[in-house]
C-alpha cells in the first residue's frame, strides 16, 4: 500500500479509535464506578486518559512505515 493510502487509513482509523475509545472508556466508568470513591473514580479515569496511547502509537507506526 502507498504511504499516502496508508496515512489517510490511519489517519482516519485513528480517528474511529479514539472516538470508540473515549465513549466506551466513559461509559464504562460510568456504570461500573457509578457510587464508588471519588479517588477511585478519579484513578480509573487518569489511566483510561493515558491507555489510549499504546494502540494508538501502533496505528502511528503502521502509518510511518516505509514503502
């Protein structure tokens, strides 16, 4: 695949995840941690926040590949 075909995939790939990600990681903070501890709440979220960073480095990769 060309490296102008592959960005644009990725590019919107990327897109689709983060959106699918943050509603999910929100929603499921919401019905699993509904009435828990603010601490906990607060450190579900904070690492919710950053897990997105790993797969999203791999698209990233993916995208950057040499032809």
């Amino acid at each position: 695949m060309p490296a102008r075909i592959r960005k644009l995939v990725g590019s919107i790939g990327l897109l689709v995840f983060v959106a699918a990600y943050a509603l999910g990681a929100g929603l499921l903070g919401a019905v699993m941690l509904d009435g828990s501890a603010r601490l906990l709440q607060t450190a579900y979220y904070i690492a919710a926040g950053f897990l997105w960073i790993f797969p999203a480095a791999l698209f990233i990769r993916w995208m950057q590949k040499p032809d």
